[in-house]
C-alpha cells in the first residue's frame, strides 16, 4: 500500500524532512497521493510534522507501545488482527470479547488485573509487554501442553537478540536466575477436542518495582541498562511465535527447547499444588507432550503439572 512505502521512506530518513517531490518521485505516485498518505498515516496515530520547502517529518517515537508503532510492523498470523489498549483488567478479558480468529490478539499497556498460573496476580504496570492470543489448533486435548513449551522457546529466542536467557520449564523466561516472563495457557474444550487455546504472555520490558509473585523478577531494562522499544520486541517475539508453531517441527522445537531449559540436568524439587509433600530429584528429560522426567531416591517421577523449584534459578512461594 502507498501510505506503507511512504512511512518506510520516512522512517529511512533518520528523523530528517523529505520533501513531498522525493516522495513523489521514489514511489512514482502523484503529488495529491503522497498527501492522501500522509493524512492517512496521521489518522493512524502517526506525528508527521510538514514545513513549507522542507516537506514531511515523521517525529522519533517512543519506546513504549503505540497503536501508530504496532501497526508498522511486519504482518504475522500470530497477532495478525491485533488490538491495542492502553489499559484493560486483563488482556484475557478482553480477548474473550471477540469472535474466536486464528492469530486473533489483544496487546495492553497496563492490566488492572493481571492473571498469573495458579491462581497468582500478575503485576502489570507500565512499561511491561502483555498480550493474550488465541489459536484454533487442530489438535486432540493430550497435545495441548505442548503448545506451552513451543511458546516459551519463541518468546526465549526473542529475548535473547537483548540478552542471555533460559526456560524455566514448563514456561518462565529467567535470567540471571531472576524472572523475566511469564506465559499462561488456557485451553478450552469440548469432549476431548481442543476448541481454541488462549495464550497470555507477561514480559517485563520497561517496567520495574516488582511486588507479590514478581518479587524476584528484574525487566530488559534492568539488565540492558536501557530502554527497549516495546513495539519492536512485541514484532520480534510474534514472529518467532509463527516460526515456533507454525514452521518448525515439534521434535525440532523440543530439542531446541532442551538446549536452552535451565532445569535439564539439574537438582529440583517438585512442588505439588495439592499439598503432596516436596519431591527432589534430578530433571532427567523433557519429553514430547510437554512433562518432565525427574530421578528420585525412588525411580523416575514424570511431572506435568504442580509447580517446581530449580536450585540456583529461584525458589517458587507456595501459594
Ligand atoms: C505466570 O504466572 O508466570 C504467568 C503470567 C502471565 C501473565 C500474562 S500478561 C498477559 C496475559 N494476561 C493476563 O492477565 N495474564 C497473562
């Protein structure tokens, strides 16, 4: 589309004026359209500043979410028909909202309530990435934990173009054993069909002072010692979300998702929420529909849900 050409043109600038006859000129369009273009972009949410002789400036943005940012980017089926809030109670809230859509996601700004596993809050202040998708997978019930490490190996390999990362199994990002992202999976079901699965993921980008379940958590920020553009890491991590689940093999992505799983090998305790006692042992395999072989005094335990703590990384509270 023109006004596409012409915000790359104008973003190619380095925050210079280009004049409306560059324009004209590079993408062979009448002098009219490139002012059609412009308004269109303006409507859009874009500052586009004009001066008489100079042309069309296209003011620097920020680094914080916008909907003028989020619509310049590259077009993906995760996050393919997105909307964007400043501040909703949760993005699952609102996703819920919407005819069901492959791909279909609600990014925010701020939640008022965000939800975290187990029942947690999920501290979303300002600053933080947080967005929920859903998919309409072809899949039975028994597959759908998988789509929570495929996830999880997206949202790692985004991260770590800012800095050095791991999985905490099934689904934390942590770095330097503090924690970075959380994702929570939902999956609806009739029979044992799998009707859709909403995806919430929570990424602390620019935000900080952490409280209740985050209080061990640090942001890109923190670790980079500077501001990161939030609408760039969000293009980054959708588009790695369309390689993860739809390109790539699942075996592919469990033997990528074992590279980089910071429990694999590692002393644990296995956590369960049901109050049986703690389990330690040693995190032997992460297997094909998502769970976890642990060693123990006793044998091998297979864990796929409960909670667990890894040494070195950080201690879960119980709830
Ligand atoms: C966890 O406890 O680790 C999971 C946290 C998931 C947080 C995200 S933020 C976007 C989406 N909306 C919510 O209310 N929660 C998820």
């Amino acid at each position: 589309m023109t006004k596409d050409e012409v915000l790359k043109l104008l973003k190619n600038s380095g925050g210079e004026y280009v004049s409306g006859e560059k324009i004209s000129r590079e993408l062979n369009i009448t002098r009219t359209a490139v002012w059609k273009a412009i308004n269109s972009l303006r409507s859009e949410g874009f500052t586009i500043s004009s001066a008489t002789n100079k042309g069309y400036r296209l003011a620097v943005e920020g680094v914080h979410l916008s909907r003028a940012a989020l619509s310049a980017r590259k077009k993906t089926v995760i996050g393919g028909e997105l909307h964007f809030f400043e501040s909703v109670t949760s993005t699952f809230d609102k996703l819920a909202e919407f005819e069901p859509k492959e791909g279909l996601t609600v990014i925010a700004a701020q939640q008022t309530s965000g939800r975290g596993r187990l029942g947690r809050n999920w501290d979303s202040g300002r600053g933080g990435v947080y967005f929920s998708f859903m998919l309409l997978p072809p899949i039975d019930a028994d597959t759908a934990p998988f789509i929570t490490l495929i996830c999880a190996l997206a949202v790692q390999r985004a991260l770590s173009e800012y800095t050095d990362c791991k999985i905490k199994w099934p689904n934390d990002i942590v770095c330097g054993g503090r924690k970075l992202c959380g994702i929570l999976t939902k999956t609806s079901l009739t029979e044992n069909e799998v009707e859709n699965v909403c995806v919430g993921i929570g990424i602390n980008v620019n935000n900080g002072g952490f409280g209740g379940e985050l209080a061990n958590a640090t942001s890109l920020k923190e670790i980079c010692g500077h501001e990161i553009d939030e609408n760039k890491l969000f293009e980054r991590v959708a588009a790695e979300l369309d390689r993860a689940y739809y390109r790539e093999s699942r075996a592919d992505v469990l033997s990528d998702y074992k590279m980089v799983c910071a429990n694999l090998g590692k002393h644990i305790t296995v956590h369960y929420a049901n109050g049986k006692r703690d389990i330690p042992g040693v995190c032997t395999d992460i297997l094909p529909d998502g769970s976890m072989n642990v060693d123990t005094e006793n044998g091998t335990i297979n864990v796929n849900s409960g909670e667990v703590s890894v040494k070195g990384i950080y201690e879960f509270e119980r709830k």
